[in-house]
C-alpha cells in the first residue's frame, strides 16, 4: 500500500493533538488528550501514547508513512529530546525515541512549535509561494519559524525562528528568559496589558484586563491602549526587520490572539515597519495576518515530516 | 585544460583586486587598482577591466573555471546589479554582464562583501569546519554574513548577514541607514571613538582620536575608554545573539580593525554574551577572533564561485 498520508502530533501545555494528514493537507483522522501538564514525565508520555494509539488504531494508519511532531519548546531535534517550559516533567524528554516506538518504528520528524506553524502557512496559508518568509505567533508568547530558499529551515535543533527571544532593546526590561528587552517582553498579549494597566488603561465594567480587551479600547480610540499597541508594534518591526536584514525574507506573517486584533496592530505595525527595514534589499518586505486556524500545529507538522520524507527522496533514501 | 582555478574580484571604495586562486585557496596571480571612486560609472568600470584584463594575459587564466565577485553593497545578485554606498557612480549599475563580458563569458557569481569574508573564513579560517557560523567585520562600519547547514547562505539577492544594520535598541541613536540603535551606529569603530570622545576621553599628544587610540586608552585603564569598548561589545553580543536565536549558529568570527583591540572588545563582548544569548540552544555560542587577512575578500569571492560551481556540479549542469 502507498504511503501517501502522515502522521502529526501537535504537544503544547493544554493539549496534545494528533492527526492523519493527506498529502494535501487534509486531516482524515483525529486524536486530543488534555496535556497533563504538572504530572512527571511518564504521565504526560501516556496522555501521548494513547493519542498515538488512536491513531495507530484506524483503518487508515498502514497508509502512513512517516510521523512529524510539533513540540513547545524547547526542542533538540539533534538528540530527539524535548524540555518544554510549560511541561516541568520533562527535561531532555527524549520524545523522539518513545513516539517512534509507539508508533511501530515510523521514521520520526521533531520541529519545534514555531517551525511548524511556518511549516503550515508555507504549505496552505500566508506564505504560499513565498520563498522567503518569517512566520510568527504573537499570544501569550512570541514564537516563529522560518522558510528560507523554499524550505523549511529548522536549524541544527529545530528551534530556528525564535524571535520572541532576540533583544531588541538591549537596555530595556529584564525578560525571563535572562535577556532584556526582548520581542516577547515588549509585545506579548500579556506585556500589551500590562503596560496599558501601568499607564493608567482601566478596564471596562466587566473586568478584562486581557490583550483583547486593550484592543478594543484601542478601536474605541483609548489613547493609552493604542500607544501600548504602539509599542508592541515597534518591537514587532524591529523583530521582523532584523530578521529581514539577517536573511532575506520578503514576507512576515503573524497569528496568535494578538493578530486578531487586526488593524489596531497592524497599522502601527507597517508605520514602524518603514522605520526599521531601511536598506534596499528589505524595503519590499510585507506584512500580512496569518490564515491558518488551529489546526495550523497539526498541518505544520505533517508539513515537517512530508518535508523530511521529500529530503529523503531526494538524497535517494526514501521509501 | 581542467578548470581548476578560479578568478576573483574584491571590489571596494578604496581600491578593486583581482586574483586567480586555486582550489586550496592559493593566490597564484594578483591585480590591482585603486577604485575611481567619485568618478562616473564608466570610468571605475575601465578600472575593473583593466584588472580583469591583467588576469585574461595571465598564463594561467585558461584553467579558470568561475569568477566570484565580492563587492561593496547593497548589491542585487539576482540581477547582477550593485549600488555600492561608497561608489556614487554605480546605482544598479549591471557589474554581472560587464564582468562576464569582460572575462570571455565565464560563469560569474556575485555576493556582498560580508558574504564574501563570510565564504573566506568558512573556507580557510575561523569558521573552518562549523556548519553554521556568523562572520563579521567590525572596522569603519559593521558587515557580516552567514553560513548555514554547511554553505554559505548569501540569500536571494546576496546581501544576508547584514547585522551592522539590524536595530538592537530601539529608543536609540538615529543611524544613517534611516533606522535607530543599529549595531553599526554603537559598535563601529567611529562610533567607539565618538562616544568616548562626547563622555571626556581626551587623546594623546599625536591627536590621535580613532577607535584603534581609545582602545590603547581602554588597555591603560582609562574608564572611559573602557565604557565605549563595553558598549560595543554589549550591541555586538545583542545582535549576535539575535543571529543565534534565529538562525542558530554555533560560533561568530569578527575581524576588522577594531577587532584588532583583542581583550578590550573580546572580554566584555563574551561577558554580554551571556547576558543575551540565554535559550539553551544558544548558550555554547562562541565568539573568536578573525583568522583571514586582508585578501579574506579575494579568498571569499573564489570561494563563492567555487561554491556555485560545486552547486551546479551536484545539480548535473556544471562543466
């Protein structure tokens, strides 16, 4: 039989998502367990093993031919292991190795979670087409991936991308990953709300003090709550445009709840923009909301690990 | 006759070299002149043919195979044009075509001239045998360029690795490429110079008031001296480290003339480096001095051609 579908496995700290994917992207068959997120690490690999197991279980599964797996970081896609930050049960959690015997010895791709959201809106969304591309999840936390000369570039340990993490304010506030100024420290949804609270925003009868609410404060003309956005905005650009000026790309794309602000980011967004992405070479740069849904983990991954397999082919060890 | 020499081109503001090299990375045959550079197009173009023309007459020059260009930027590889700030005469000025015509039609490759140091280092210096390096020249300004997954990564238009103009502060000083806080604008060698000189560092009786004077001041113990080593150091580790964390790589190389102050730039640069590169696939990032002299531009302009001609070998049209 063919191996024209693949396995994916999406592991954040809320859930662990598994899924058959076609070579088109469509999802046939579906799995979810509630992550386990505070238990110890065996735990957490039985809520995987069962989301494996129904998977494994369906009529379709002889027809897959490899399993990609999108994993909080962070990843070592070098030595197959995982230490998400939100899963304390796992440190070095050699993830690779337990899911490739749960699922019968299938080859196994791992990418971290910002790789595989690139992976999906190169392959079915935003960055269709697009060579060159930073994709980014603007939420809780800044995250990303990148799609350099075609593909998918993962880097060595599959964490490439993480732009949340890079400064770009080197005096600026202590962030916790031990740096300062970082992209995430200024432009979270939760950095977004705490700024506007500290300059005086207070929210509606109904209590929000969520990045939505500031949002909608900011529609609504809240000067304070458009200049926390303002904010968020330049870090945003100065992110992006240094990405640009490092390697090339010709398109961000950004999801996350904090996209779906709309405007209210990306207007200041593409202001800031014209500041920071000055020479010749980055001046064409766009930025544009993503348009994957949900399902953006789970098509990423079976991206990754169709990207895998056609790398495999290529060097003439494909199956 | 076996191609197994390469011509190359380092096209600067000062002055335009020419060599043949081998596939050791040999110098066999050089040419030179100074570059025009406040002439017309036309008259620093006679001044890379005459250069060009030197290397044709050589005995040698039928064994060549490739010539590499490595030049001045912006340049636009995929239209084989160059802007080179320094040179007002050349705006997309079609140096490719002119070159290739000048050569008797050999295949040209054009890269950036920190891509060029980038390829030379990688080949035969300091970033020999890393698979995914940084290489900077940190002098008059700030310019580097990448190799990743064991290649030189130019980008499509082969200018990536442009960190002298990625923002790490973005509240900071405005720079002359139109943005704020960029590398260049806190690390180069004028700038070190000029921050000292504004906090009260007063030079020596020859009046010497360049970055490589303030660094003889830093070794003394001058504090203010210091304090602009440690600030450039501190912009260099932000940008390195965001090169890092978005590409992941595993050493950065620095050479240039203020590279040459040693430990003033190296011990507060490794020190910052901790403070920024904190995610745990970044913290074994090293720093290192440059190892390739001053024909790292000829040396890296042979090596980008040889590394196009390696690439059209694999891809079954090479010759």
């Amino acid at each position: 039989m063919q191996n024209d579908l693949v396995a994916a496995l999406d592991i954040g700290g809320t859930k662990i998502a598994g899924a058959l994917v076609d070579s088109d992207g469509r999802i046939l068959v579906r799995a979810q367990r509630p992550t386990p997120a505070q238990e110890d690490g065996e735990t957490v690999m039985r809520a995987v093993s069962e989301v494996v197991g129904e998977l494994t279980a369906s009529p379709l599964w002889a027809r897959a031919g490899a399993l990609g797996i999108g994993s909080a970081g962070p990843v070592d896609a070098s030595a197959g292991t995982v230490s998400p930050v939100n899963v304390p049960g796992w440190r070095d959690f050699p993830l690779v190795e337990r899911v490739r015997a749960a699922a019968g010895g299938l080859p196994v791709e791992l990418v971290g979670d910002g790789v595989a959201i690139a992976a999906a809106e190169h392959w079915q969304g935003a960055a269709r087409g697009h060579d060159n591309a930073l994709c980014m999840v603007v939420s809780t936390g800044v995250g990303g991936g990148l799609v350099l000369g075609g593909s998918l570039y993962s880097g060595p340990t599959g964490n490439a991308g993480h732009i949340g993490h890079i400064s770009v304010q080197l005096d600026g506030d202590p962030c916790p990953c031990g740096a300062r100024g970082c992209v995430e420290r200024i432009a979270s949804g939760p950095n977004i709300a705490r700024r506007a609270l500290e300059s005086g925003w207070r929210p509606g009868p109904d209590g929000d003090t969520s990045a939505a609410a500031v949002a909608e404060a900011a529609r609504a003309g809240d000067p304070v709550a458009l200049a926390s956005f303002e904010r968020a905005a330049q870090a945003l650009a100065a992110g992006i445009a240094a990405t640009a000026t490092l390697v090339e790309i010709d398109i961000a794309v950004i999801g996350g709840g904090v996209a779906k602000s709309g405007d209210v980011l990306f207007a200041p967004l593409r202001r800031a923009l014209r500041d920071y992405a000055t020479l010749s070479f980055v001046q064409q740069l766009t930025v544009v909301p993503a348009l994957m849904g949900t399902d953006a983990g789970l098509v990423g991954a079976a991206a990754a690990a169709l990207g895998s397999r056609a790398g495999a082919a290529a060097a003439g060890v494909g199956g």
